[in-house]
C-alpha cells in the first residue's frame, strides 16, 4: 500500500474514532437526569455579573404505600446560593401529581412566582393523590428556575397504591346455614392510611332482616395488623345470625361507617344458605334457589323422579312427611320410609314425584308469566311443621 493511502486510512479511522466519541457524549448528556447535570454550563449564556444558583438536597422521595382514593404529599428543599435572586415557576406535571405553594398564603407573587433570595431557602409541595387499581407509581414535578446553569429542576415521587381498605374474607360465605342454631362469622377490615381507622357505625343492609343479625366490630391487635402487608389499621367486624332465620337463599350485605380521618365505607356480602333440619337433596334440587328444577316435560311421556328429603337433628325420628297440597294438580306425589344415614345422625327420606302420561298443559317456570308449583308437606318436626318444595316446571304437548 502507498504511502499516501496509508495516510488515508489513519486519518479516516481517526475521524471515525472522534465521531463514536462524540455521539456516545451526547447520549450521555441526553439520558442524564436535570438534577444531575445541573452544574454543567450552558453554551451561550452570559455567566458575568450577580447570578442566583439552585440547590436541593434532594430530588426523588419514596412514598411507600398510599391508599387509594388518598393523597400523599412531600416538600422538597431548594436553596438559593448564588449572588441574585432565584425565580422559580411551575413546569409540566405527571396528570396526578400537583404543585402548590406558588400562590400568595404559599409565598408566591401574584403572577405565581417563588422568588429565594440569596442564601434563603424555600419549599416546593409535591402532592400525588392513589388511584385505582392500583400498584406501583412514578411521577414527576418540573420547577422552572432562572439559574443558567440549572434551568428545571424535576422532583419525582414515587410509591405503591394499596386499597383504601381491604376485607378478609372479602365475602362470608355460609353454605349451610342452620335455622335451628344459627351462626357466627367473622371478616377482618385492613387499612392503609396514615391514621388508624374510627368505627362510627355498622349496618345490615335490610331494617327487616336486621331483627336477626346482631353486629359488633373491635381493634384488630397490632400484630395482627403487622401480619397484613402494608396495613396500618384495621377491625374486626363479628356477626351473629339468631336462630329462627327463614328458610332459603340468604344474600346481604354489611355496611361499616369508618374515618381515616376522611369518611369511608366497607361493604362485606353474606351469602348463604338456611338449612334448618330438614334439607332437600337429589336430581334438580337446585340449592342456591332451594328449587326442584324439573324443566320442560312432554305431556306424552310424561317424568319419573325421586328426591330425598334428609331430617337432622334431635327430631329427626319424629319427621313422618305426610303430602297436603301439590300444584300442579297433575303431580303424584309419593313418600316413602325414611333410612338411618351412617350412624344414624340423620334420616333420609324418598319423596318420588311422576308427571303421568297424558297430562294437561301447564306453565310453572318460576317466571313472572309462570309461578312456581309447589309441594306442601307436613313433617311432624315441632320446629318446622310445615315443609313447601317450590317446583319449576311446564307440561308441554
């Protein structure tokens, strides 16, 4: 190679080495924070003469937990250790975070300025208020400054956001609920705010039913409460449900007044069923209705079934169910003997229900153009002497 094109090549390696040097200065410069190249001068602006200088001792705060719906605030410091005047003015704001301190109560001007002088210090309030759903959050506050070197200043928060309140269980679930002995349930309420929660009050969500329930909340201890990640608070809300609830589908909903200090309200649902001694079971009960589902039957064929009536308790041997209405009238209904069940903790009873060929059409769907049939028995149980099997059914052609 001549030595001419020799000296091609080092010169063009070197532009080339020059070139990747400055590019990968620039990156730096375009991904360093505000506050880390603060210090750095800015090419073109006139340094001669009395000049304010931005200081903060910090940029970044963590939060930690902020409940939802709740707000969370911090002030940041900044100094002013030039030789003029510092004026700061709001930049641009993540949308849930907020200024304040620029009006005249804050140390403002009119024109919603700061101005520090030299060797003062002032405070910036960051707020961030938690929304839903919640989780993990970063935002951030620009400060405008008339520091040449330092012209913003960003101020980030940062933190998790956990529910206002929190219910364990989140649902009383009471699949089998007796009439005869009634229930005791209990839900634990967390909370996350700075301030532990005041109980004023805790309400069914029906005045009726209310006669039934009796309601009482506590403390929760303070173990108790560190056992729950990010807790601050928290009661236990206890319910009672008397003997003597009706029988069927029980679905209500507690209501719990509370302050942290802002008023808030926990709703726990109860959803259950009362049993009582005596408990269907078979092809077509349907518990959660506690209806015999029998459906669309041919009135040509006609259906077979059989159920079971199951008698518990310390009255079980006395249930002899004898039938004293059925609709409709077409149903044949027919009870057999009862059988011990294991160790004869309970008597198990065959009630075998037919739709006859030939029967006439009827609509009983449980709808509001068809009400339920019905079998009504009487049991002989002193306690419930009176037994009624809605059934959704329709005779068709």
């Amino acid at each position: 190679m001549s030595l001419e094109r020799l000296s091609a090549w080092r010169v063009a390696a070197v532009a080339v080495a020059a070139g990747v040097a400055v590019g990968a200065a620039g990156a730096v410069l375009r991904h360093s924070s505000p506050w880390s190249v603060g210090d750095l001068m800015i090419a073109g602006v006139d340094t001669a003469g009395p000049k304010p200088r931005a200081e903060v001792p910090e940029t970044r705060h963590a939060f930690g937990t902020v409940g939802t719906g709740g707000t969370g605030s911090h002030e940041f410091v900044v100094r002013n250790t030039g030789d003029a005047p510092l004026t700061l003015r709001r930049g641009e704001t993540s949308c849930t975070c907020t200024v304040s301190d620029f009006d005249a109560s804050g140390g403002g001007t009119p024109d919603g300025k700061k101005v520090v002088d030299p060797g003062a210090e002032t405070k910036i309030r960051v707020q961030w208020k938690g929304k839903p759903p919640g989780g993990p959050f970063r935002q951030q506050a620009t400060i405008l400054t008339d520091d040449p070197r330092r012209p913003e200043l960003v101020f980030v928060v940062e933190g998790t956001v956990v529910p206002t309140w929190r219910a364990v269980p989140d649902l009383i679930a009471l699949p089998r609920l007796s009439a005869s002995s009634g229930e005791r349930a209990t839900a634990d309420v967390f909370t996350y705010g700075p301030q532990p929660p005041t109980v004023t009050e805790a309400v069914l969500d029906d005045p009726e039913f209310a006669q039934s329930v009796s309601l009482a909340t506590a403390p929760l201890s303070a173990e108790e409460i560190a056992a729950e990640t990010g807790a601050t608070g928290g009661f236990r809300v206890t319910v009672e449900l008397k003997p003597g609830l009706p029988l069927g589908p029980l679905k209500r909903t507690i209501r719990v007044s509370f302050a942290m200090p802002e008023p808030l309200v926990a709703e726990i649902p109860i959803d259950g069923t009362v049993t009582g001694d005596l408990v269907m079971a078979g092809p077509g009960w349907d518990s959660s209705r506690q209806a015999l589902l029998l459906g669309t039957v041919s009135g040509r064929t006609g259906l077979r079934t059989r159920v079971f009536l199951t008698a518990k308790g310390p009255h079980r041997e006395s249930v002899r169910p004898t039938v004293r209405e059925v609709v409709p009238d077409s149903l044949e209904v027919t009870v057999g003997e009862g059988s011990p069940i294991g160790t004869g903790g309970a008597v198990r009873i065959p009630i075998d229900i037919v739709i006859p060929p030939g029967s006439r059409a009827v609509n009983h769907l449980c709808s509001q153009q068809g009400p339920a049939g019905r079998i009504v028995l009487d049991t002989g149980h002193p306690d419930t002497p009176e037994f009624t099997i809605p059934v959704c059914l329709a005779v068709g052609p």
